[in-house]
C-alpha cells in the first residue's frame, strides 16, 4: 500500500518548475521532514568575482528548505528567510543543498538549509513558510 508520504516524496523526485529546469537542480533524496537537492556549478553562475553568485546560493537555501516541507504533503510559500555566507563556492564542481524541516505548525513551517560546495559549508539559512493548501497529488 503506498502511504500519503510515499506520494509526496515521488512527487518531490519528479518536480521540474521551470527554474528548476534552468538551473539543473536535481531533487536527489527526500524523506519526511528533508530534502537534499543538487547542482552542477556552470560558469554562467558565477559573480564578477568568479564565485558562485549570492544569488543562486539563497536559491539553493530557499529550493532546499521549501521541498523539505513539501514533503509533509503542503505547499508552502516563502514568508521571510535569512543566508549566512560563510565561504566562497568555487568556479566548477557541485552544490548540496540540505533543507530540514525544524518546526511543523498549521500555518507556518520553519525550515533551515546548509549548502556545500564540494563538500565545504558555504552558506547556512533559516526560513518560514506559510501553507496555502494542502497539496493535492495524484497517485
């Protein structure tokens, strides 16, 4: 028998929004509560610097803490969130992002996500979500 969860998860590893298309961001693990999504760094991503742009890193962060509470069978939509910069992202290689679910209300999620590149934390945030509806999928 396969569970609301098990639907939710399914449905988390299939997604393909079109900014998840354009980035390449790949939904590679998700349990109830977590998500860990993936991405190739492309020269295209980088700031004048020649590191990974601010930008995309709190995409990763807010992509990440949001599919991890996709996964209690909602949609959330961002409330607020905050991005600690700790290192530079590098120019080549990948991005892990890690969301985790911290706080489940009614109303409001509370998330936080820590991104690495090539296995280095470079960013850690914390967000609110509100839930809008239920989900609906199909299954």
């Amino acid at each position: 028998m396969t569970t609301n969860n098990e639907v939710t998860i399914d449905f988390l590893k299939n997604i393909n929004s079109p900014f998840d298309k354009k980035l390449g961001l790949r939904v590679v693990e998700v349990e109830r509560g977590k998500a860990v999504i993936e991405l190739n760094i492309k020269q295209e991503f980088l700031n004048s610097s020649g590191i990974i742009h601010g930008g995309l890193t709190a995409s990763l962060c807010d992509t990440a803490m949001g599919a991890s509470a996709m996964t209690l069978g909602v949609n959330p939509l961002t409330v607020e969130m905050k991005v600690n910069y700790l290192s530079p992202g590098g120019t080549d290689g990948k991005c892990i992002a890690l969301g985790r679910v911290i706080k489940e209300g009614r109303t409001l999620i509370f998330a936080e996500s820590e991104i690495y590149y090539n296995d280095k934390l470079i960013a850690k945030s914390i967000g609110t979500y509100i839930v809008k509806q239920p989900r609906e999928i199909v299954g």
